[in-house]
C-alpha cells in the first residue's frame, strides 16, 4: 500500500479529464483492507450500488449495522469517498475491481493506507477452522498493569466461525464488531467512516490476550478473562457535582454566536437533559440519534435537551460547519453549543465546567430536574451494539424522565 499522503486535490487532478470516460467501480461486493499499526490489515466489507442516474452509493457492513454513505464523487480514475456525519474520507485511484488511496482525517493529521477488492465477500480471508469459541461474557483489562489501564466487558457470539459482539467500557462501546476466529486467534473490527478498530487475541476456553488496534495511530494490549456475572460499574456513579457547587451552569455560544445558558428564561422550569458530546464521537452519535427519536415521539413543552459539543476541528469555522453537519444529516433540532474547539481533551472540557469532578467521556448526560437541579449524570453509552443493554438502557431512560416531569 502507498505510505506518502496525497491530497484529495492533486489525486482528482491526475485523473483523467471529463472529457474521458470516468472509471466505474463494479457494483456489488468489496473487500477493503486499511493498514494499521504494525503492519497489521485491517479488513471490512461494503457494497456498491448505482441509481438510474448513475449515482454510486455505499452500504458499509459490520454485522449488524449498515452505514449508507451517499456523498460519493468519481472524476476520471479518482473516488472520493465522505464518510456520513463525521470529517473522515477516502480518497483513492480506482479501475473496475479494485481501489487504491487513503483514509483522512485531517483535523488529526492521519492518514491510513487503504485498499479495496471486489468480489470478495469474506471479511478476513485465508481462515483456518476453529478451534475455540468466543461465544460468552468476558471481564476485559485495556493496558493491563498501567496507570493508563481500564476495565472493559467484551460481548460474543460465534456461530460456524464467524464472530460477532462488541467490547462494553464505562466510556461507551467499541462498535458493531464483525470477524472470525481462525483457529485459535480471534480476528474482529469495525469501519464506520471515521474509526477503525481491529482487535486480536489468542482464546483459551477461558482466557483471552490480545492487542487493540485503533487506526495506525494507537494500539494497546488486552486480557479477558470469562466471566458471565461480570458487570462494570454502573455509568451513574463515576461522574458527580464536587463538594462546593449548587448548580451545574455554563455559558456557550450556539451556531449564530448567541450565548446561552441554563440561566436562561427559556430552560425555566424545564426538565433538562444536557449532553456533553462531539461531532468526531461514535457513541455521541448513538446518542444522538437515541435523542432525536426520543423527542419526536415524546412531545412534551417540559423536557428540553441542549448539547455542548468539544470539537477536534482546528478552527473555529470547521468546527461550526461540523457540528451543522451533524444536525443535518441525522435531523437534531435541538440546540449545539460549541464549548471548545481545537481539542477534545477532557482535562481541558472538565476546565470548563469546573462543578463536575472530571468529564470521563463522551458523550457524558446530565439530568437536571425543573428546579435546576442536577439528579444524574449518566457516563458514556450503551449504543445499539450492546444488544440487551441498550434495551434496558432506553426503559430506564424514559422512566427517570416521566418521573422528572412529573414533580
């Protein structure tokens, strides 16, 4: 794979002219492979499809999640790939049945080899026979032995050697993960247009050691162990008001440059659901998502939801357009304030809002009740991935907000 970045400008240039006829990827099946760390390959599927019109579309697939991706530019030998939502694209040289480019993130300044095949269904190829099964719960340490380590709780279910499940942390979730287990190596990832996660163990029947690999750009080791009672801590109690403050409060500008606040008239008696989030953030965006159904199908003039987005963007202006970005192509109606923007670093976010003892995460949710007050602080995500508890995630939800609006 090509290592040098090549800017999307350049590469439509060297193409061939309009006048030419373009390349046409074939509709169909793809197999894509992004070079992480260590030279490890990172695999996914997705889709193409064409309209009467000649517009390409992209189903991405990771188990049981499909991402469209209808924001797809071809102009001569050249593709330009956006990924939905998020700042992320791909940007390659294509012929009928095969891609070569990059995956850019700029804002960060990564840029990850990437390749593509068609034809190929599989997601990780030449695959032995197994001869574990992942299948169960797993007590899972990141960094194990570190101050950087962190507890995780991986879900799996293996049937006929193909994987499927997710790793749970008290920050969220590591995506709808799609694999294999080859042999005794348990091979899953996940591709959603922005992060790429490849994880990597070896099984036992009741012990898992590995290494998570997230773009080219970080990797850390892992260990399970299985453990079908094991629970991490609940995501109400790591984030709290410190000792010394009444109110949560904070005065952030909304896209027009208007401050706003909880102190404003229009928040008075409200229950009022402010979310700590990003553009950039995988679980932001099931969150996200989760609110803007949630508000359509429960009408109400006491419940308001106001975002304070912490942007990696390194302007002001980008950071703007992505957070209106966001709005438009999930349909939030509710306002986004940005409170930082250059970073997303959660020493700096927890700076500007000095009454919480930390931000952890994000997305991050804090309930505040009509009088203002602050009654939970809900830590990280539970998306669609987690299955089962992102069902009980939803029940409790709307039962802690009936009870809200009902006092």
């Amino acid at each position: 794979m090509r290592k040098a970045f090549i800017p999307i400008l350049l590469m439509l240039l060297s193409g061939c002219s309009n006048s030419e006829k373009k390349s046409r990827p074939k509709e169909g099946i793809w197999q894509a492979r992004l070079e992480v760390k260590d030279k490890q390959i990172l695999p996914f599927n997705f889709e193409l499809t064409a309209n009467e019109g000649g517009t390409i579309q992209m189903k991405i697939l990771n188990g049981d999640e499909t991402i469209l991706v209808d924001e797809i530019l071809v102009e001569g030998d050249s593709i330009l790939i956006k990924a939905p939502v998020f700042e992320g694209y791909i940007s390659a040289k294509i012929d009928s049945e095969s891609m070569d480019g990059l995956f850019v993130i700029e804002s960060l300044d990564r840029v990850v080899p990437f390749e593509a095949e068609f034809g190929i269904e599989e997601r990780f190829s030449n695959v032995n026979s197994n001869t574990t099964d992942a299948t169960g719960i797993w007590e899972t340490e990141f960094s194990p032995g570190t101050d950087d380590s962190y507890m995780g709780k991986g879900i799996f279910s293996q049937k006929n050697g193909i994987v499927s499940g997710t790793f749970r942390t008290t920050t969220g979730d590591y995506r709808f993960l799609e694999g294999v287990m080859d042999k005794d190596s348990l091979k899953v990832s996940a591709f959603d247009g922005a992060h790429a996660f490849l994880f990597q163990a070896k099984v036992t029947d009741s012990t898992m050691n590995g290494i998570f690999y997230s773009g080219n750009h970080f990797k850390e080791p892992f260990m399970a162990v299985r453990n079908k009672n094991y629970e991490l801590p609940s995501p109400d109690s790591l984030t709290f008001i410190k000792e010394g403050y009444d109110k949560f409060d904070f005065s952030f500008p909304n896209l027009k440059g208007e401050m706003v606040s909880l102190s404003n008239p229009s928040y008075e008696n409200k229950v009022v659901i402010v979310q700590l989030m990003g553009s950039w953030c995988p679980n932001c965006l099931d969150e996200s998502k989760f609110l803007v159904e949630y508000l359509e199908n429960h009408t109400t003039g006491d419940l308001a939801v106001l975002a304070l987005a912490f942007e990696q963007a390194k302007t002001k202006e980008r950071a703007l357009k992505s957070i209106q970005r966001l709005k438009d192509r999930i349909g939030i109606f509710y306002p986004i304030l940005l409170a930082q923007y250059g970073s997303y670093d959660k020493e700096k976010a927890q700076q500007k809002l000095p009454m919480l003892n930390h931000v952890l995460s994000y997305p991050t949710t804090i309930f505040v009740d009509k009088k203002g007050d602050v009654r939970k602080i809900h830590t990280g995500f539970n998306g669609p991935a987690t299955g089962d508890k992102y069902e009980e995630f939803k029940v409790e939800f709307d039962s802690f907000i009936k009870e809200l609006l009902s006092e």
